[in-house]
C-alpha cells in the first residue's frame, strides 16, 4: 500500500492533503487534551512497531508482496488520533530515508494507513467490545475482526484510487498519464493481498498483544485512564515493550524472504517490462524525490543475503532512534510549555 511517485497525479495528492491536514490537526488537538508527557513514550513504541512490521513483507499468490501494518493495534491500545500520528511518523520516515512509498503520494498512503485502518479498526472494535470488561474476550475478538476490515478498508481505497487515474486522466487517444490499471484490476489486485494474507496476519498480531496485554497490563487497554493515572502506579514497563520492538528488528531480515514487489508498487522499469511502456506521467514525477540515503533499505554492493539483513536491521535500529530521539524533544518541548504556563 505504499504508493510510489508517479501512480497519482498531482491533482489526487493535493485533494488527499485537502484531507489530511485537518485529520493531523484534530489528532493533534485530541491528544493534547488526554496523554501527558510521561506517557509520549508509549506513541514511540507505537510508531517503531508500525515501521519495523511494515519491514515483513509476505508472498501473496499472485506473484507480489504484502505486509501489515500494524495500525489496527494501535487503535485499539492508543486510540485512533495517537495510531494516526504514530503510522504517519512511521510513513514519513520510510518515504524520506528508505524511498518506501511516494513523498508526493505520502498524504495519500497516510489516508490509507494512517486515517482509514486505524478509524475503521477502532469502529469495529469498539462495536463489538462494547462496555465489555478490559479481559472480556470480546476484546480480542473485536481487534482482530477490527484490525481485519480496517486494513482491507485501506487497501480498497488504494485500490479505488489506482483505478481512478486512468478513468481521470489520460491523452486524447485515452492512454493512462499515470496509473495504468483499471478499476476492474486494481481493486480485486489490492483486496486479494489482504484479504487472503496481510488481513489475516494484521488480525492475528493484533489479537496476540491484546491477549497478550489483557494477561499482564490490562490497564493499557484504557489508556485514557493509564494517561490520568500517577506514573509510579501504572503498570507499564515500557522497557518490556521497548525489548519486544528490538526482537521484531533482530528478526525484520524474515522479509527479504519474499523477494516480489508489492502491487502497485513497481518502478518504471519494471512496468516497462510488464506493460511495454511507462505512462508519460507517471515517467516525470517518479523521481521527485531521489534523496532517500538507503533506498530500498538497501546499500550498493551489499547483495548477498547476510549482508542485506544486516543493513534491514540497520535500518529499522535508524528508525526506531530517529522516532526516540523525536519523543524526547517532543517531552522537552511539552515540560518547557508546561514550566513556562506555570
């Protein structure tokens, strides 16, 4: 689902960022009025999270790759607002530093993975929940069939805006300015990856670390009342937490394994050798952004499978330091607020 520079045009990516700049601004409001300073860290876990299993890519039948994405979760242990801010920081240091998805495109991918899984996710979850207990095991089930329906929510509505490139903009001779797929290809393309394994996978992590949280820090399933709550009594370990994320680095290099291309996600020479052409579009604004210091989580020279898992590891340990180090000047800044208004 990380749309790459050229699939969209111009037009589609700003009325997307008409969108979600509103979406960050209220996400910005909502979590000013309830998580405190001291509970920023659980955002970093949460966006760490999101990058490093977004690392482990999956063969679909059909010949491509597909991942989860991890924002069923959040939304369920931090809300839906905190899960937006946490992919978007996740998403935005993919298309910066590793070229994994569009920087034109990024306000489209964040609708997809930032806004729709996590909104829909939580809808569902708290639908089926209820007022049910924090160890009811409608908990977990409305996670899973959340985190299910939201992530191939998202993966329609990237279906939905490939196949309306081709319907909307095109020559005069009706040839496809950039994505070249149809509705009829790029809609059932996106829905069998995820209804058949990236779906499954996004409900089967999700309802593991809520059985998982239910087992041994319930309350971190109301984080409303963990945010209200003295630190000293909470009972979070976000050490453990922090532990868990370092083990899904160390075994991140599990998704080099799947050696395909997600859907949706070639570069232009690789459409030129399955459709005989690149769209005159899509070929201008595919490199809008050639900066990215470890394209591909990847290094020239560095081929052999060792030496790439080592640099995969290395760049989610890179990610996951930029997103700490972002927590701390975030906190720094929020003391300093709160000292300067007393």
């Amino acid at each position: 689902m990380h749309i790459p520079d050229g699939y969209l045009s111009p037009s589609t990516c700003a009325a997307f960022g008409a969108v979600m700049i509103p979406a960050w601004a209220i996400a910005a409001r909502n979590l000013k009025n309830w998580i405190k300073s001291k509970y920023i860290p659980l955002m970093a876990i949460g966006a760490a999270f999101s990058f490093t299993i977004m690392m482990y890519n999956v063969p679909i039948p059909d010949g491509t790759t597909a991942h989860a994405v991890g924002g069923g979760l959040l939304a369920v242990v931090l809300g839906p607002w905190a899960a937006m801010i946490c992919v978007t920081i996740a998403l935005a240091i993919q298309a910066l530093l590793f070229g994994d998805g569009g920087v034109l495109t990024f306000t489209a991918n964040c609708f997809n993975m930032a806004l729709v899984l996590p909104g829909i996710t939580y809808i569902v979850y708290r639908l089926i929940s209820g007022g049910s207990e924090l160890t009811s095991a409608r908990r977990w089930v409305g996670a899973a069939l959340g985190a299910y329906i939201g992530i191939n929510a998202a993966a329609c509505c990237a279906g939905l805006e490939f196949g309306l490139q081709p319907i909307l903009f095109h020559t005069a001779e009706n040839v496809p300015l950039y994505c070249p797929y149809p509705l009829g290809i790029a809609v059932p393309s996106m829905l069998f990856a995820h209804l058949v394994l990236a779906g499954p996978l996004e409900a089967v992590v999700t309802a593991m670390v809520v059985r998982y949280l239910q087992a041994y820090s319930t309350n971190l399933l109301d984080v409303r009342a963990l945010s209200a709550a003295p630190l000293a009594s909470a009972p979070v370990s976000f050490r453990k937490l922090w532990w868990a994320v370092g083990a899904m680095i160390l075994l991140s290099p599990l998704g080099l394994l799947a050696k395909s291309t997600a859907w949706g996600e070639w570069g232009s020479d690789e459409l030129q050798k399955l459709l005989g052409f690149v769209p005159s579009g899509m070929e201008q604004l595919s490199d809008t952004w050639t900066h990215a210091p470890l394209d591909d989580y990847s290094l020239p020279g560095f081929d052999s499978f060792w030496s790439s898992a080592i640099i995969y590891i290395s760049c989610a340990v890179l990610a996951a330091a930029i997103i700490s180090l972002l927590t701390y000047l975030f906190r720094k800044f929020q003391n300093t607020e709160s000292k300067v208004l007393n």
